[in-house]
C-alpha cells in the first residue's frame, strides 16, 4: 500500500484528484493541507481516516509517506517539490510543473539525485476524444500530419473554489501568467505527440483584449513550426461562447476535434463519432487523473519509465518562455534551440 497525501484543496483536488485516488486499492490518501483552513472540513468528509496538518511542513515532518499530489497555484510548485523531493518522496504535481526553466533546472536535478519519480499531470492525454484522435494519427488514418489548428476558446478565466476570494489564475506573481500559462501547457503536449517530436521555433502575441484591467493576458495567438508541419494555436479568455475545437490535416485527410465529438473526414466520406465529455467542460473528470495515477504508480514502482513524463514538462517550460519573449519582441519567431531543453523529449508514442 503506498501511502500519500494531497497538499492544496481546491477544485481539482476534490472534483478529480480525491474520487481518481479512491478508486486505487494500492494507494492510501493518509494526510492533507491547505492554506484555507476552511477546506478541512472537505477533507474530512471525503477522507474521514486522512489526518488534517495546518500546514505543509506539519504534514511532511510527521507522516510516513511514500508520495505527495501537489495541487495548490502554480507559484509554490517548485518550492513543495524541492522540500518533498529532500525528504525522499515522490511528487505528483499538477501543471505548470514549475514557472521557469531555472525552477525546472532545480528540481530535475533534485529528483535525479534522489531517485524519485517527479511526474506532471498530463491528463488532457486521456481525455476520450484526444486518445481517440491519437489512435487514428499514429494509425496514419490522415496521412503525414501537416497542419493542425487548435482554438481553446472561454469567457473569462476559471473559477476558484472560494468565489468571495481573488481569483489567483489572474495574479501574475502566483500563477505565472494569464491564459497562456493557464491552457497553453495542455496544447505544447499533445502537440508534441500528435506531431511526433518537439517544435524548431515559436511566436506568439500576447494580449487583453477583454480584460484590460487585468494584469495578465486573456488572449495569446501562437504559432509553432514543426519540421514539415505547423500548427497555429488560439488561447482566450475573451471569447463570446465556450468552445474547444481543434482540426489536424493530413495528406490524406482530416481529423476535426468539434468539443465532444470527433469527425475524420478521407476520400470523400465522413465519419462521427460522440466522445463525452466535451473538453470545454475542463479538466476535472476522474477517470482522466485515474489514468494519470495509474501512470504514476506505475514509475513508482518501476515498471514504466520515469523520464518521459519531466521531459515532456520540460519542453513546456521552454514553450512558454519562448512565448513570452517572442511576444515581448514583437511577435518574432524564435528557435527552440534558443531556450535550454534539460532532457530529450522522447519519441511520440513513449509512455506518459
């Protein structure tokens, strides 16, 4: 039985995180904490036998604990992974992994030294409609893939679990960003693999285009050049409907991701197929983070590799900071090649 706890109680944590480790009989949530002493009382009614800390050193000095789930803002993820990973525990962190590559310099190095898996919540992976389109893209059901449009399209920025709080996604200095650092991550991913390697180059303009009090962007437009093939991203906030919607063309055709369905359109025919649930509702669903977990437990214990999951994050670290400098520069498009990439991303189909 492997023993962790969850550090940050907000939605992820209880609407996808809790119900997906439940649903392990090799995983004992046994501790949690949360800045807002509030949210013990969540706890204590899903977890009834979880021991509460008021804060997260508490928890860490007196738990016996094989791993830890970080889901608080993305500002304090490097900090609980270095203070996890010195005390010989796993970590499991939801995305960003870090906010800058000199924080993912750190902590990679950290957790090679300590032998400890260091793993991103990829989930977006495991979204019914995203593993259906990889399964037709790597079965080569469109051709040599050439052109993907993605568009991720919402009306302000996510709620927080606390509605009469500020809302952190919108602070710079706690989130590291506005909409691209919030949706951007989940593109670079499945961009990677869907295109079968790493990006040469990225520009992208940042804007507020509804949110002009805002401190952040609502809006980035990016375009990354793969060998043979680009890919043109939108990310807003400012949106007048809810929407994701993504087309991938091949030489031999199209795959177009219409929210919860898919529809692969080839020599003239067209075919449909429903995948609930839609990739507007977010991120929250519980079987996409049992996947996750299974994943986790699974470089845990040895039988998957550990590297593919941090070389993964490690290519969007260096996305987004190409992103932010391009648009700073007007927009230009800057080589990957120009932003260190700590660990080579490995071949589209390795284990996430």
């Amino acid at each position: 039985m492997l023993r962790g706890a969850i550090i940050g109680l907000g939605n992820i944590a209880v609407r996808a995180h809790l119900p997906g480790w439940l649903a392990h009989d090799a995983v004992e949530i046994v501790a949690a904490t949360d800045a807002r002493a509030a949210r013990r009382a969540e706890i204590e009614a899903r977890l009834p036998r979880a021991r509460w800390h008021d804060s997260t050193a508490e928890l860490m000095a007196r738990e016996d604990l094989d791993f830890i789930d970080i889901c608080t803002p993305p500002s304090s993820h490097a900090g609980l992974i270095r203070a996890a990973l010195d005390r010989g525990l796993h970590v499991l962190c939801e995305k960003p992994l870090v906010c800058s590559v000199a924080d993912l310099a750190a902590v990679a190095r950290r957790a090679a030294a300590s032998d400890r898996v260091l793993q991103t919540v990829h989930n977006w992976h495991h979204a019914p409609i995203i593993r259906r389109t990889w399964d037709l893209v790597r079965d080569g059901a469109i051709g040599r893939l050439r052109r993907v449009v993605w568009q991720t399209l919402r009306t302000k920025p996510a709620a927080i679990a606390e509605a009469d709080s500020k809302n952190w996604r919108v602070d710079p200095i706690v989130a590291g960003g506005g909409v691209l650092s919030d949706h951007g991550w989940h593109v670079f991913y499945l961009l990677r693999r869907w295109m079968g390697g790493s990006p040469t180059s990225i520009s992208a303009t940042l804007e507020r285009r509804r949110f002009t009090e805002l401190a952040v962007e609502d809006t980035a437009t990016l375009r990354l050049t793969f060998p043979g093939a680009t890919a043109d991203v939108l990310l807003t906030w400012a949106s007048d409907a809810r929407r994701t919607w993504a087309e991938l063309t091949g030489t031999d055709g199209s795959i177009r991701l219409e929210d919860g369905t898919l529809v692969l359109s080839r020599r003239g025919c067209e075919q449909r197929w429903p995948c609930p649930p839609a990739l507007s509702d977010g991120s929250y669903d519980p079987e996409w983070f049992d996947r996750v977990a299974d994943s986790f437990i699974a470089a845990m214990n040895g039988s998957r590799r550990r590297a593919a999951n941090l070389a993964e994050a490690s290519l969007c670290v260096a996305l987004e900071a190409l992103a932010r400098e391009s648009s700073r520069r007007g927009g230009r498009a800057l080589p990957l090649a120009s932003a260190p990439l700590l660990l080579p991303v490995p071949a589209a189909g390795s284990s996430t």
